[in-house]
C-alpha cells in the first residue's frame, strides 16, 4: 500500500465499469450503451460548438439545457439540475439528500454504485433484498428510513415498477427524501416526474447515455421540487462549478429538441429486445420481463461464469457480476441485428444446440 494514501483512499472498495476493450470485430453488449449514433441534429450542434469560444468557460447553470429539460418533462427550470452524467447526480445527490442520521434503504440486487457511494460519503444503509422472483416489493419498504433510492426500471434485472407503486411508496415515506433513477425508463417504463407537484421529497434522475445515444458525452440530470435542486447546486457549487462543457451542453439541448430522433431509436430498442428474448427463450434461457435496453438471462444448465467466458471466448462481450444472488445471471445489452445473431449463435455453438 502507498504511504501517501489518505485513509479514506485505503478503504475505499471502488466501482468497477464495464469494460472497454479494443478488440477487433468484438460484439460490445456489457455496458449498455445505444446500438445506434446520437441524433444527427446533436452532431451538428457539437460541431458547431466545437469553436474559438471553447476558450471561454461554459455556463455553469447550463441554462438552455435546464430549459429544454423542463420544457420537455413539464417542469419549472428550477426543478431541474445536470451533471457529468447521472453517476455525478447521483453522487450529489447522496452528500445533499440521501445522507442522513436513519439509514438509507437500496435493494440487494441493484446499481452496484449505490454501495460505493455509501461508503465513500460515510451513508449509513440497509439493504432490502429482492423478492424470489427477483421483484422489489414496496411493502418490504414499510420500515423506519433515513432516505431511500431504487433504480426504476431496476438494474441489472431490467423489471419496471408502475408510477402507481412509486406513488405507494411516496405515501408511505412523505417526510424522507425518496430518489428514483430512471436510466433506463424510456424503454418502456413509466417515469415518476408526474408525481414531483405533490411531493417535494422526490427526485428523479435520469440521463443521456442510454435512449440519447450520449454516453460518451457525460450528461445526467434530476428533476425534483426547487428546494431539493437547490441542495444539489450547493454540492455542486462546492465540487465543481464547470460539470458540463460547452459542446455537452449543446449536444444535449440539440438532442431534446429532436424528439422524432430519439422516439424512433427507443421503439427500435424496444423491438431488438423482445426478438432477442424470444431467441434465447428457443436456447432455454430464463429471462426477466425487461422494461430496459438489456435483459438478464440465466441458463439452467450453465453457470453465468462460465457462459461469460466461454462468450467472451467467442468475441461476445456480455456483464456479469459475480456475487452469491447473481452469479447465474447474464446481462446482456441490446444490439444491432448482426450484433443479437451473433450472440445467438455463440450461445448456440455453446450449448450444443
Ligand atoms: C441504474 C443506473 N443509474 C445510473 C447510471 C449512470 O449512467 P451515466 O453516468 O452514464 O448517466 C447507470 C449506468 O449504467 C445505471 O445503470
């Protein structure tokens, strides 16, 4: 261990992303990003903002983004903040609201950086298993909290709850902060912004990276009551003035004002994903009613350890994470066409089928 190291940096227990490899012809299905480009208008606005001005800092409010936000979610601009991708929001979002002296509530099988924050900002928390059927149940929720955060759709096992349970939960926990991260919820599921006029403990974050096609140009945001913006802009304020540079500023607005874009590309997903769930049902997957851009399959006859390798053996890049509850369990992202029929066939070649 270096002897520089704050104790803090010695205990730490980091987050580990996806890979990223460089490997020819590989089929990339293990972090989740869009199989299609971002919006052609979002292009032209990057490059127009690549410019001489790139010398002058950008907004710090990232104002026409926080209008085009508000305007497309049905909200005031001061409901809303963005940040260096939804994991800063997030972040933020821990130190501002979910820390607090009761302890936070999260699901088992969930963000695996929910944790990680947690221990990074020193949150006291109780986890709430899953059900059998790998459900979150607000019932199981009904308990004294501090704050509470689901990921909704859930992730990795893609399962939306409706807005109507959303609204139990809310009911149930009225004087604690409530985050509800909807990375994924344009592929299907219902998004909780509704509910933020009657509740002023609810923020919701959502983010580029996944319907946009933007994940390499890192924008998040959350949408909530001004007085829990305001404690996220104080994070902020004291983190980082600058999170997003001027060309992601003007990537995103440009994306948000091409809703034709971006509601084509989600239905698209949403196709892949079931053709590619009725395939790996024909091979004897099981897999979960996915609500996502990626399904989470086991296989009864092979564990998720060895059906990764032998994928990756194959040039199949897919996620697995190996703890007790999801060692059986793939996730696998949605690709292209050519992308779902080669991993098809490697996991035919596979099982010998
Ligand atoms: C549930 C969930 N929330 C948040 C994120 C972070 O996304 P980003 O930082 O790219 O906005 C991810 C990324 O995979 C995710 O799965």
């Amino acid at each position: 261990m270096n002897p520089y190291w704050s104790r803090i940096a010695r205990e730490l227990s980091p987050y580990v992303p996806g890979e990223q490899p460089r490997i020819a012809n590989l089929v990339k299905l293990n972090t989740n990003e869009s199989p299609f480009g971002p919006s052609p208008r979002a292009m032209a606005a990057m490059q127009d903002a690549a410019a001489d001005t790139l010398r002058l800092y950008p907004d710090p409010e990232a104002t026409e983004l926080c209008q085009a936000l508000a305007a497309h979610h049905g909200v005031k601009p001061d409901q809303v903040f963005v940040g260096n991708g939804s994991d800063e929001v997030l972040a933020h979002a821990f130190v501002a609201l979910l820390k607090q002296p009761k302890p936070l509530l999260f699901p088992d099988v969930t963000y695996s950086f929910y944790p990680v924050w947690a221990q990074l900002f020193g949150v006291a928390c109780k986890i709430v298993p899953l059900d059998d059927g790998m459900r979150l149940r607000i019932e199981d929720y009904r308990r004294e909290a501090g704050s509470i955060v689901i990921a909704n759709p859930n992730a990795p096992t893609g399962i939306a709850l409706p807005r109507a349970e959303i609204a139990r939960l809310l009911e149930d926990h009225r004087d604690i902060p409530v985050l509800i991260d909807e990375a994924y919820v344009d592929f299907g599921g219902e998004s909780a912004a509704p509910l933020i006029a009657d509740h002023p403990n609810l923020l919701v974050v959502q983010t580029m990276s996944k319907s946009r096609a933007l994940a390499g140009l890192r924008v998040g945001y959350a949408l909530g009551d001004a007085g829990l913006i305001e404690a996220l802009r104080r994070v902020k304020d004291s983190f980082n003035s600058y999170p997003l540079g001027r060309v992601a500023q003007a990537g995103a607005t440009a994306s948000l004002r091409d809703d034709g874009y971006f509601r084509k590309s989600c239905s698209l997903v949403m196709a892949a994903r079931e053709a590619m769930t009725r395939e790996l049902v024909k091979l004897g997957f099981v897999v979960l009613p996915s609500s996502a851009n990626f399904v989470f399959a086991r296989h009864p006859r092979r564990s998720g350890t060895e059906l990764a390798a032998a994928l990756r053996d194959r040039a199949v890049l897919v996620r697995h994470f190996n703890k007790p509850r999801t060692e059986p369990w793939l996730r696998i992202t949605v690709g292209t066409e050519d992308d779902i029929q080669r991993l098809i066939a490697a996991a035919a070649e596979i099982l010998g089928s």
